[in-house]
C-alpha cells in the first residue's frame, strides 16, 4: 500500500512538473541552438574555421534580450551596443565553448545568479558600460577559468566576497570609471589567486591604504590614476610581485596635493613602470616617492607635469641607474633638462609647445635608440640629431619640415625606423638617404611630394616597407630600381601616371596599394612584379576597352603576376571588363569589385582564377545579367567560399538556384552544385521580389547548414506592391512547389485514358454495359414495389418484337385468350397512352405474374424487348421468382446470348420453349405452355410435368 499523504503526492507531483518544464525548456534551447545557422539577429563572421573559430556578431541590433538561435559552437560573441537590461539563467545555456563574450554599452542592470554557469571556457568577459550597480550573490559562477574581465563605465559601489569567489583563473580586472569609495570595497578582487592587472582608475577614492587589504596579493600591475586621492600608503609588503603602477591625475583637485607613505622601499622593490602624469603632488613627495624606486624603475612617464618641478623631477629620475625610457610628452622642456639622463635609450618629447634643440641637448645620451619629436612644429630637421649616432627610431611625424637636406641625418646610420608622415616636405635631395643603409621602414605619407628626384636610388638597400601616400606624385619610372628589399609600397592618393619601368626592380615587392591615384591604365608597369601577393587599385578610372600601347597590342595587365593572391579594384567608372582581363592570375585568392559600374559578365571572366575563394562584385547593376551566362560563370570558380553580392539589382537569385542544373537534394537539404564550398554569401540591399522566383532561396536559406547568408531574416521584398516592406524569409513558399505541369500532364493524361476506355467499352462492351444499366432500373423498381402489396392485373405480359407480330396475334393470342382463358398483356392493346415507354413496360411486368419472352433474332437486336427481357430476369434469379417463360421461335446460337449473361444462365440452367418447326405438331408446345403459366412463382414448388422433360432445343 502507498502509504504517502495527499500532500506528499501534491508536494511530489509539483516538483515532477517544475523539472519537466525545466527540462523542455532546456531542450527548447539545445535544439535551437543546435539547428540555427542562419541567424535571426544576428551574423556569423566570414571566418574560414568557422567550425573551430565561430564568431557571432549581433552589436547594434535594438536588441532588447539574448537572442535564443547562438549556435552551441560559438566562440566569440558579440552582443554590445543594444538595449539588454538583464542577463537570465537560460540566456547563455549552453555555449560551452564560448571564449570571448562582448555585451558592453548595454543597459544590464541585474544578473541572475548562475547566468554565466555552462560558459566553462569563457576566457574574456565585457560588461564595460553597462548599469551594473553591486556585485553581489553568485554571479559569476561557473566563470573559473576568465581570465579578463572589464566593468568600466557602470555604477558599482561594492563587491561581494561570493560574487567573486569562482575567479580563481582571473588576471585582468577592470574597474575604471565606477563609484567605489573604499579600497575594502575591492578587497575581494585584490585576494583573487591569479590576479596580475587591476584597473581601478576613474573612481571615487580619497585614499589608498595597503592596511585595507590585509594580505598579500599577486598584483603585477596596478591603476588607481584619476582618483582624488589625499594619500598613497603601503604600509605592509601586499605588493610583492608589484611592476607596473599608475599615478597620473591623482590627488585632491583643489589647493592640495597627495601625501607619499611608504616608509619600506623594499615594499615596491619591483616596480619598474611608473606613471606619473600631471599628478597633484609636492616636488619633496615626488623626490621621495622616487627614492622609493631608487633601485628598480626602468620607465617613467611624466607627461603634462607643471613646469617649476619638471626640471627637479627629471634629475631625480634620471640619476636612477636602472632607469631606460621616460616620457615627457606636452611639457616645456628647456635646453639643460636632461643633461643628466645618460642611461636613457629612449625618450619621447612630443607635443611640446616649446622646445630648445641646441647643440648640447642630447650630448650626454651616449645609448639612445628610440627618440620621439612628433608635433613639435618643427621647420627643419635639428641639426642636433646628428650627434645621436645610436639612434635607430626617430619619429619627426606631425611637424612642419618642408624640405629634406644632404645632411640633415647623415650620421645616423644605424636608423632601421624613420617617420617623417604629416609635414610639408616637397623636397627631397639625392642624397638624404645614402648613408641609411639599415633603414627597413620609411613613412612619408600626407606630405607635398611632387617628384621623387631619384632620392631612393641610393643607400636603401634594406628598406621593406615604403610609405608615400597623400602626396603629389605624378609619374613614377624607375624611382625604385634600387630598393631590392622592398616588399611593402604605397603609393594611393596620389596623381600618378605609370610608365613601363615604373616597378623595375622590385622583384621582392608583395604588397602594392594604387588606390585613388587617377589611373586610367596599367599597361606594361607591373610586370617586374612576379612575387606580388597582395594589389589595390580601387577607386580610379581604368579604361578596359583595349590593351594597346602605340598601336600595338599587349599582354592584360596581370599577365606576369602569377603570385598574386588578393586583388582589389572597387569603384571603377567603366561599364566593361574584358573577359581576359584577369588572365594570368592563377593563384588569386580574394577579387573585389565593388561599384565596378560593369552591368555584364562575361562567363569566361573567371576562367583564369580557378582558386577563388573569395569573391566581392558588390554595388553593380547585374539585373540584366543573363541567367545561363551567370550560372557558367560561377561553374569555373568551385572553390568559392565567400560571395559578396549587396546591392546588385536582384529581385531574384534565380541565376544562382536554377532548379534542373544547380540545386540537388540530400537528407531534406538544398544544396548548390555549381558553388559547393560556398559558406558565406552577402545579397543585402537587393529590390527582392516576393514571389515564387525566389521559392528555392528561402528555402535553402532555412535548411543549409553549410553557407551563412548575412542578415538574412532582415531582408525585405520590394515587389509586389501589397507585400513591399514585408520580410522575405516570411514569405510562404509551399504553393511554389507545386508542379503545375506534371498537375496538367496527370489530367490530360487521365482524359485520354477515359475517352479511349470510353471508346473500347462501347465498340466492344456496348450490350454489356446496357445489359447492366436495365438490371440496375429493375432492381429499382422492385425496391419500391416491396414497400406496396398490389394485386396482379394480368397472367402473363407478352414481351415480343414488332416482327413477330404476326405470330403472336395469330398463334399466341388465340390460343391462350381465346381457347385456354389467360388474360395476356399487350403493347398495342394495354399500354397506357402518355406514359413513357420504359414505365409501361415495368408496370406490365411488375402486374403479371408472368412474362413470356418471345425470342427470336429480331428480338435481341431491339432496345425495347431487351428491356422487357432484363427485369423478369431479375426477378428470376435475384427474387428468386419463376415468372419467366422463354418461347424460342427460331435456334439462336450460344454465342450471340454472350452479351446477357443472365440470360444465358436461364437457357443453361432452366428449361424452355421452342416453337415446333413447319410441319410439327403443335399441341405438347401450347400444353407445355399452359403448364408453365399454371405454376408458382417460386422455384422450389417445382412443376413435375417442366421439370421432368428434357430441354427442346
């Protein structure tokens, strides 16, 4: 017996049902996410590995909660930018392989408590700009192996010891621009096992006091700058690891500087980044906080320091032996300030509003390497730079340097970095660079450049990277024969025209860029380039009408670059592309060719780039495309992974999912055979047309599970009228599958048929069929004539044919009326006049007890006595009445009795009568007779005399 309560079986069945809902719901959630490739909201970024590296991006989406169709396999996720308030427990279900999750500028306000529990690879977590208020319950549990997590811009005030305590994996935190008062407050994060970097920059802090901490942490870098802090106090050796620490902007804002405790310089004795930027301290703090990193610090920034304390800071710092780099960046720096920094290898001293480059400036830094002078307003390049003979980067960018001279660096011929963008050099002599034999990167773009003057001709033999964008270039020939290192070069922006030689000698060269140059032809110029791997010319003005130079024809102009990989050619102004124009181009990889203005094809275009994988022919009118022509063209690059097509005037990608040639089914899937690798396709921006032309691309849309169409949910139909501005994918596709001609084909098959049946039933089964239709009216009648008890009103109906007439008013009549007193039903004589013939018949049949048949050939051949044959023949075999008599006036062979089967059965089965032939006597025939008329209806009363004589035939 069940010895349960009522209650115990409610509390039971109660608890049954929450965990079968928890259960579907979770299995609602598995199956989307296991399904969706497409998806709703969202788009998966066009990674090659985007099984192994899958990123989701659904930023700037409206979004108002977590869409439900991630794919489980995701690894990068990125939700920011929307309108989330709340993170639930079911949100993230799931995504065990998520490493990065991005949900930052966001409104999130509250987190259940196990939101983040299946995220068990998450390595990186941003919830930066965000609502967030209090770290509190469990979080970020299930989190053990984040490594970075970042909650700057939200408004936290404090941190639960529980919410935190899952982070056991966690290195970076991120805290900056929240409203923490007390450093008790992060005390929990400070404890955390692995923690190594910790922002807590921006907050509302008034001090800093180790004592709060309690214990030792493995903090390695620390940033409390932008605080208002009154004091910095380490009192206890918490920081032992200790390397990197950020001080910049701190201490009170208003008439008050910030107090330096640390009264152990062993407690920082491996801080060797310090950051000291316009920070609210005394010049005697500042000595002693220096003091403090007398035997470790190694880089100083002290940017944006007030000038009276700048020079006194400077001589601190720089006679500590370890120190290397200091950055002083917008101050004013007089001409003796830095005499006693010898050790430094590198100094920057941008954004200075003054500064005083004399001879002895840099005298003393015997080891510099790394010198920044970017945006001091220079006019000229200091002569004082020839003394650095160390150096090897120097950044003159963001100056007013018009001219470079012989001399200017000829002693710096270890430089291997020279940066010489944004200024307004317009010339260059021959020989600036001869003696820069190491220099690998040189950057003169944004400058005023008119010719090159033969200035890379000599002393660059190592340069690998040449930038010369923005400038005012007009012909390039030969200008680089002698840089054989070369393999970057940029040359966009500039108004070039291009001769023969212009590349010679670049036989290193892999990437070129050529955009926005006012090309209108290539010609022989790239030639020399066989190792060229990456090409832009996009945004000029190439004329593709023919390849001529002075009459004479020539090779296209890629002929020779069999190395190339990448080509771009976006916005061209010409409506043609010869179908070998990029011929020669064997290993090209990605083609982009946006807004070409080319409104045709050739299906021969893409013979010559069979390794395609990438193609982009965005923003160009192919709505005229023909359909055959397109379907060839995608037929010779089946290597294409990633097609990009947005804006092209399709109503309907039909040219693509031609239903006889391209599209083939396997396991309920639509599959494309002409683009097999295809896995990323882009058709945004097309006026779809909402009919069946596009059927086959919803429905391969919604069943694929190899290409993602991007924003695919998001299209919209611009044709027909009434559905403008509705969603594509939400049109309803069934009827388009409906094959309309095999429906027609069945029909009029059908119809032949029938008429054929029709036809052979009537030549061959005409009596058949109205044998059949008799029998069906008899059996009628006699239905209705059960129902009624009516008496009957002759012994026997005569049935004969006109014919034998004769017979029956000269033998029949008299012998049966007139000599044995039977009273016979007539045509000519009973019928009742205005009644149809066929009710006649019936009600003469239905009120005799019997009918005789007069049989003969004249008989069988009329519709009328076939009628009058086939009712009592009924009521013969199917009432089992004997009310037929069958009077044979002539030998009737067996075979035409075929066509009535129930007659034949009667002749077969039963005896009958056969008038005597000329000659015979005929008093048995009329005795017979008689005999037949006097007996029962039913069979079973049998007559001895009919039944015990042979049959006359």
């Amino acid at each position: 017996l069940d010895t349960h309560s009522p209650t115990d079986l409610t509390t039971k069945s109660q608890s049954q049902i929450r965990f079968s809902l928890c259960f579907l719901l979770c299995c609602r959630f598995f199956v989307n996410r296991v399904n969706s490739y497409v998806l709703t909201n969202c788009t998966i970024e066009n990674t090659r590995n985007i099984t192994i590296n899958m990123k989701v991006l659904c930023s700037q989406r409206n979004l108002e909660s977590i869409p439900n169709d991630i794919p489980s396999k995701v690894r990068f996720l990125d939700i920011s930018y929307n309108y989330i308030s709340k993170i639930k427990i079911f949100d993230l279900k799931f995504l065990t392989t998520l490493k990065v999750l991005n949900m930052c500028s966001n409104i999130i306000s509250h987190i259940d408590d196990g939101a983040f529990s299946d995220l068990v690879a998450l390595q990186v977590l941003n919830l930066d700009k965000n609502k967030l208020t209090c770290l509190s319950g469990h979080m970020f549990q299930g989190l053990g192996n984040l490594l970075v997590l970042t909650l700057s811009e939200n408004y936290i005030t404090t941190i639960t010891r529980s919410s935190v305590q899952s982070l056991y994996s966690l290195k970076e935190a991120v805290l900056k621009i929240n409203r923490l008062r007390d450093i008790e407050h992060v005390t929990p994060i400070f404890h955390l096992p692995n923690l190594q970097t910790l922002d807590i920059s921006d907050n509302l802090f008034d001090s800093f006091q180790s004592s709060k901490i309690s214990k030792s942490t493995s903090v390695r870098r620390l940033d409390v700058s932008y605080n208002t802090l009154k004091i910095f106090s380490i009192t206890d050796n918490v920081f032992p690891d200790l390397q990197t620490l950020h001080l910049s902007y701190c201490g009170p804002h208003e008439n008050g500087s910030m107090d330096w405790d640390v009264p152990d310089s062993h407690f920082l004795r491996n801080v060797s980044d310090l950051h000291l930027s316009h920070i609210h301290m005394s010049a005697e703090m500042m000595s002693m906080l220096l003091r403090s990193l007398n035997s470790s610090l190694v880089n100083l920034t002290l940017n944006n320091q007030v000038e009276y304390k700048l020079k006194t800071l400077v001589d601190e710092a720089c006679h500590i032996p370890t120190l290397r780099t200091v950055h002083l960046k917008e101050n004013n720096i007089s001409k003796d300030m830095l005499q006693s920094c010898t050790q430094v290898t590198e100094m920057d001293l941008s954004g200075s509003d003054t500064i005083e480059l004399s001879e002895l400036f840099f005298r003393s830094m015997k080891y510099l390497r790394i010198l920044s002078l970017q945006s001091n307003k220079l006019l000229f390049i200091p002569n004082v730079l020839k003394n650095l003979a160390t150096l090897e980067v120097l950044d003159l960018s963001g100056n007013m340097i018009s001219r470079l001279d012989c001399l200017d660096l000829d002693n710096l011929t270890r430089l291997t970095e020279l940066y010489l963008e944004i200024n307004d050099i317009s010339i260059i002599e021959e020989c600036f660079f001869q003696d820069m034999g190491a220099l690998k990167i040189l950057d003169l773009h944004d400058n005023k450049i008119l010719t090159l003057n033969g200035a890379f001709k000599k002393g660059l033999v190592n340069l690998e990277s040449l930038n010369l964008k923005h400038n005012y270039l007009r012909s390039i020939e030969g200008e680089f024969e002698n840089l054989p290192s070369l393999k970057h070069l940029d040359l966009s922006f500039n108004d070039i025209y291009l001769m023969e030689r212009a590349f010679k000698g670049l036989a290193t060269l892999t990437t070129l860029d050529l955009s926005s140059c006012r090309l209108h032809y290539l010609g022989k110029s790239l030639t020399a380039l066989n190792a060229l791997k990456t090409l832009n010319v996009s945004h000029n003005s190439m004329v593709f009408e023919n390849y001529r130079e002075n009459n004479i024809q020539i090779n296209p102009p890629f002929s020779n670059l069999s190395s190339l990989e990448h080509l771009v050619m976006d916005y061209q102004s010409t409506s043609y592309l010869p179908s070998d124009y990029l011929q020669g181009l064997k290993s090209l990889l990605t083609l982009s060719a946006q807004n070409f203005h080319f409104n045709y094809l050739d299906p021969e275009t893409f013979a010559h780039t069979p390794n395609l994988i990438s193609l982009d022919i965005s923003k160009n009118d192919l709505s005229k495309n023909d359909l055959e022509h397109s379907l060839k063209l995608f037929k010779l690059i089946p290597n294409l992974e990633k097609l990009y097509m947005s804006e092209c005037g399709l109503p309907s990608l039909d040219f693509i999912f031609l239903v006889e040639r391209n599209i083939f089914k396997k396991d309920n899937e639509v599959s494309l055979s002409s683009l097999p690798a295809l896995t990323f396709l882009d058709v945004q921006g097309n006026p779809f047309s909402c009919d069946c032309s596009n059927a086959f691309f919803i429905q391969w849309v919604k069943s694929n599970s190899q290409t993602q169409v991007v924003e695919a949910y998001q299209y919209l139909c611009k044709y027909p009228k009434d559905l403008k501005g509705s969603k594509l994918l939400d049109l309803d596709t069934r009827p388009c599958f409906v094959d309309s001609g095999f429906f027609y084909y069945i029909s009029t098959a059908s119809l032949v048929i029938l008429t054929l049946l029709g036809a052979f039933i009537y030549h061959l089964l005409r009596w058949q069929v109205v044998y059949a239709y008799y029998l069906f009216q008899a059996y009628l009648y006699d239905a209705k004539r059960k129902k009624h008890c009516v008496p009957y009103q002759f012994d026997a109906f005569i049935s004969y044919n006109a014919h034998d007439e004769p017979w029956v008013k000269g033998e029949l009549l008299p012998e049966l009326e007139e000599g044995q007193g039977w009273k016979l039903c007539l045509h000519h004589r009973d019928f009742q006049p205005g009644k149809s013939i066929i009710d006649n018949i019936t009600d003469a049949i239905y009120g005799s007890r019997k009918t005789i048949s007069v049989i003969s050939h004249r008989y069988l051949e009329s519709e009328w006595c076939s009628r009058e044959i086939q009712m009592p023949s009924f009521r013969l075999f199917d009432e089992q009445k004997d009310v037929l008599i069958l009077v044979f006036l002539e030998e009737i062979p067996d075979q035409q009795l075929s066509p009535y089967h129930r007659m034949r059965r009667l002749v077969k089965k039963s005896t009958y009568l056969s008038w005597p032939k000329a000659g015979d006597h005929t008093g048995v025939f009329w005795h017979k007779l008689r005999m037949a008329l006097e007996t029962k209806d039913c069979p079973a009363e049998e007559n001895p005399i009919l039944t015990g004589l042979d049959g006359i035939i």
